[in-house]
C-alpha cells in the first residue's frame, strides 16, 4: 500500500483551488516548475492522470476522486496537528501582524476557532510589515503576516498579491479634475516604513502633485477616524477598507498605485513548525479562498 504525503496533496487542491500551477506556486511559496513536478510525482504515485491535460488546471473523473479524498486527509492532518499543539509546553503561538489586517481578519479567524473548539493559545503583536519580518529572523514570532514592495521575503509560506486604493471619507466630495489637481492634496497615513505611506508618497512625487501630510497614526482605527471626518485622504488594500469610508474611483487627478506583495511566514524552528505550518495553511485559506485577494498568474 502506497503513502501519498500530505504536501503533494496540499498542491493538487491548490492547484484546482486557484485554477492555474502559477497561482499555486505563489500562495504555496514555490515556483510553478516546482508545482509542476510534484503534479508529476503524484500522479506517478496514483498511476493514474489528474488532469484533462499536462500543464492544465482542469481535472479528470479520477481527479476529482482524488481531490475528495485529498481535502479530507488535509482537514484531518491540520486538525490533528493543531490539536496536538496542547500537548506542547510551548503551545501558545506568537503571531505578528499588521494592524490593518489584525482589525479585518482577525475577528474571523478567532470565530472560526472559538467555533471548532480549538486549544491554542495566541500572543499578537500588531507592528510595520519590516519589524515583523525582523522579528521572525530573531525568533520573537512563530507566525508572521507581511507585506513586502517588490517581491515575497525569503521562506515565505504563501505569498499573494494586494491591490491598493485610494480612499476618502463616505460623504467626501469629488472634486473636478483641474481644481484637483491645482489642490494640495492632504493626505492621512500611517508612520514612515509602511508600505501603504511608501507607495501612495511615490505616486504622488511622480506625478509632480503637492500634497501635505496632516495626520498619522499606527492604528487603522485612527485612519479611519481622520479619513471617516474627511480631514484628508489615504491608501489603504482594496478589501479591508473599512464599511465608513469609500474607495475613490480610478481617475486622471489621483497617481495609479502600485501593488503590495503579502505573504505568511512561518518559524524555522522544527520544534514548532509543524503546529504553526498547520495554522498558517488554516490561516492562507482564509485570506485568500476565503477572501478573494488579487491572484496573477
């Protein structure tokens, strides 16, 4: 009797999940020969064709046999491992996170495992994507959500792409093109090293707009405020925009914004990987099967 290990399943339900090997690869941290090779092994351990075609995202009669099968030995191995953290002296998980993502995510998160009756326990730290990663180098986390500008971070667990807009506050009115553009823009961020301020400063000086900086704050709360009394403007991801303020509509008197590299991060050390593994694929499917981020292949 063959044993097919768990991370060649892990990249088969990727791989139909997200519809395409390059896709799978970046939330997986691999490159799409890599995914392509593991396709390969898996099929040559079942000796039997997944795919409708080599290359290709679409599933045979024997693939979907295969991919109900794969999702419940996934759900049984994350469950029995984050299960197990409880046995471990060192069961609590340290996670860093931005504060934006923290305020979106983790309330979900929380409830799905209040919800399942999970056993971790958690410290969390909200901080710049920079420290986060500077931190994980050091040991001080287990877990670590970053964004980063150009590319994912060495070791990334999964990585995803996240869209970035302009935002203003609900009852914020559009102002003319010309008008807008004569203006100075007042803009809201948070403290120098994030990557929202980085890209929405860069824009801005590219586009030769004047513009002043009149509010900053570490808290997403804090922008909100600011923004929700339309004291200025910021730049926020896409999706977590907060329900009070609204997203400005691409336009010719506001600088396209460039996209932010994310990506789930896990501790090296072998004493706490394989529980902090397991949370960190239960927490990826949330942000991005559960959550609809920007995917490219």
């Amino acid at each position: 009797m063959r044993s097919i290990p768990t991370d060649l399943l892990r990249a088969f339900v990727t791989v139909i999940d997200l519809r395409g090997y390059t896709r799978a690869g970046e939330k997986l941290g691999r490159t799409q020969p890599a995914i392509s090779l593991q396709m390969k092994r898996l099929q040559e351990l079942l000796g039997v064709s997944l795919f409708a075609k080599e290359g290709g995202a679409q599933i045979t009669e024997q693939g979907e046999l295969v991919a109900g099968y794969a999702r419940q030995i996934l759900a049984l191995n994350d469950d029995m491992m984050l299960k197990l953290s409880k046995r471990d002296s060192k069961g609590r998980l340290r996670l860093g996170i931005p504060n934006d993502y923290a305020d979106h995510f983790l309330p979900k998160l929380m409830a799905s495992l209040a919800r399942d009756g999970g056993d971790l326990t958690f410290d969390v730290v909200c901080d710049l994507s920079h420290n986060l990663l500077q931190g994980l180098r050091n040991g001080l986390f287990d877990i670590v959500v970053a964004m980063t500008p150009d590319g994912p971070s060495e070791g990334a667990f999964m990585t995803w792409k996240e869209t970035l807009a302009w935002v203003c506050g609900a009852q914020m009115p559009d102002l003319p093109e010309d008008a807008a553009r004569q203006s100075e823009l007042r803009i809201v961020c948070y403290p120098e090293g994030c990557l929202y301020r980085r890209n929405m400063l860069t824009a801005l000086q590219r586009d030769g707009r004047n513009f002043e900086i009149v509010y900053t704050s570490p808290s997403l709360a804090g922008l909100e405020a600011a923004v929700g009394a339309d004291f200025g403007v910021t730049v926020l991801a896409r999706r977590i925009v907060p329900a009070k303020l609204r997203i400005i509509q691409p336009s010719a008197h506001l600088p396209r914004l460039a996209d932010v590299v994310v990506g789930i991060y896990v501790s090296p050390d072998r004493k706490r990987s394989a529980v902090a593994q397991s949370f960190a694929a239960r927490f990826a499917d949330m942000f991005v099967a559960g959550e609809g981020a920007a995917k490219v292949d």
